[in-house]
C-alpha cells in the first residue's frame, strides 16, 4: 500500500492523475509505460459500502497536459 499508481490511490482513497508517466514520482513501471507508448494515466478507487475495495487504473498513448 502506497506503492505505484495503484497503492497511492488505495492509501489516499482519492484519484489520481499522472500527466506524464516518465516523469511521475513514486510510480513504479514508467520503463514499461515507456515501451508500450503510455504517456498519461488515472487511477480510481472502487469502493463498495464507502471502503475501498479495488483501484482501476486508464492510460493513454497520448500525453495529456494541465490546463
């Protein structure tokens, strides 16, 4: 629990954006983002009864930057 996209999500129990997954801090796997071609990415929370019960993760191959 709070380690990469998906233990952060838990641990704070609130989305979270990464704008850029090269250069994203205590994310995990941005050598195989990198190789895929996954510029940006979201994690959510899934709860169930107001816990948290899971995390889903959505990356794209095309970078999304802050307005």
């Amino acid at each position: 629990m709070g380690t990469g996209l998906p233990g952060q999500v838990w641990a704070n129990r609130t989305p979270i954006w990464l704008p850029n997954t090269a250069e994203a801090k205590n994310f995990t796997r941005p050598g195989a983002a990198i190789a895929a071609g996954l510029e940006s990415g979201i994690g959510f929370p899934i709860r169930i009864n107001g816990e948290v019960s899971g995390v889903i993760e959505f990356f794209t191959l095309l970078p999304i930057e802050a307005d």
